[in-house]
C-alpha cells in the first residue's frame, strides 16, 4: 500500500490549493480515505474523510473549522483523493496528510477521527497561509 500526497505550497489567506492522495496497493470499495493535518507541538487532527457508501455514493465528513470551505472528493479511475481547499486561513497552516483505513462490513464501519485508528499513511505535503 503506498498513499503520496501532492499539491501543498504557499498560499496567501483567502487563496485556494488542491491537495491530491495517489492511492496505490488498494481499492476504494473496501478503504476508506482521510485527510489529517499536524502542527508542531500539536496532535494530528482529523480534517475529512471520504468513503465509498451503500449506495454507491460516497460518504463525507468534515471537521467543523473546514466545513463549507473544503471539500473531498475521489477518482475512482484514478484511484486518487482530491481535499478542494478555498478560502484558506493561517490557522490551516500545518502539514497535511493522507491516511488509509480498511473494513470489511460497511454496514458496521464509520470512519474515526483518532488517527491511531488509520492502517496507512503517506508522507505529508506542507501547507502554509500567509496572513
């Protein structure tokens, strides 16, 4: 399983970036697919996660901070997670990453904010917002 994050840089508060998560090793059926952000001196935090519902559909979830500003999205084909970030502010700042985790009854599984819970993770791509 390898999970490689893109898109992060330097961005100027209200601007946009698009962060990518290359999946590879996995299937979007059976993982589902966060995004976790880490400050120094802080705890990693849950931002969003996305996974493939019932229905075909998928289910998201966002952190309260992000909602209506970010939004996850997948590409199946391309077997990679897109987190849409506008709007952005200072406090975004931090070093964002991906992580994937497996179930095997979607009826019983909903994806956790504790990042221990998380089976994978890529290696991060920086985030920063000027004021």
């Amino acid at each position: 399983v390898q999970l490689v994050e893109s898109g992060g840089g330097l961005v100027q508060a209200g601007g946009s970036l698009r962060l990518s998560c290359a999946a590879s090793g996995i299937s979007f059926e059976n993982y589902a697919i966060a995004w976790f952000r880490q400050v120094p001196g802080k705890e990693r935090e849950g931002v969003s996660w996305i996974m493939r519902g019932s229905n075909g559909t998928d289910d998201t979830a966002y952190l309260d901070s992000v909602k209506g500003r970010f939004t996850i999205s997948s590409d199946n084909a391309e077997n990679t997670v897109y987190l849409q970030m506008n709007t952005l502010k200072p406090e975004d700042t931090a070093l964002y990453y991906c992580a994937a985790d497996r179930f095997y009854t979607r009826k019983y599984y909903s994806p956790q904010w504790n990042p221990w819970l998380w089976d994978f993770w890529g290696q991060g791509t920086q985030v920063t917002v000027s004021p």
